[in-house]
C-alpha cells in the first residue's frame, strides 16, 4: 500500500522530466482522445453522444489545472486514508474486544 502512494506521490509531484510544448502537447491530445473514445456504448446512448462529448470535455479542461489536480489527488488519498484507516481501527476493536472476552471467560472464579 505505502508503496502504491509513493508512486502516486512521485509520479504527480516529484515528476523531474522535462518534456518539451510538443510532447506535452502530444500528452495532452493522447489524453483527450483516450477520454472521448473509452466510454462504453450504451453509457453514449444513454446519454447521447453530443452531450457526453461535452461533459467529457469539460472534466477534461477542469483537469488542465496543475494546482487544482494536487488538491483533487489530496483529496482524494484523505478520503481513502480515512476509509481505510476506520476499517482497520473497526477490525482493531473487534481485535481487542474479544482478547477482552477471551480473557475474562479464562479467569479462575
């Protein structure tokens, strides 16, 4: 798990490549074109074609936005952090709650 947010950290905030305006700009059509074109069929019926293609444009201007992409990934890993961390402290207490028991059904009367 560490390891997974260590890359997701280094990949979007220590990402020391320089790339020049051709490539990014070659990124930037790759991710556009990825984004319009992976959506499943019936999602596009469902929807419609001309307004899904704008929704989907507009998710992907709203993610051209360096600082606001680091808010969203913060965001994103505390919500996680927190749903995994009160898992782990619920299984924690039903840990401890029945060495309690256990104990208590142990003791000499």
């Amino acid at each position: 798990m560490v390891e997974v947010i260590e890359l997701a950290r280094d990949t979007l905030f220590f990402d020391t490549e320089v790339r020049g305006p051709a490539e990014v700009e070659e990124r930037a059509q790759l991710a556009k074109h990825e984004l319009l074109t992976k959506v499943p069929r019936v999602i596009r019926r469902l929807i419609g074609q001309e307004r899904l293609n704008n929704a989907l444009l507009t998710i992907y201007n709203g993610l051209q936005n360096k600082r606001l992409n680091k808010q969203l990934i913060y965001t994103l890993l505390d919500t996680f952090l927190g749903e995994i961390l009160e898992e782990l402290k619920e299984k924690e207490d039903l840990l401890v709650q029945d060495n309690v028991e256990d104990h208590v059904n142990q003791s000499p009367e």
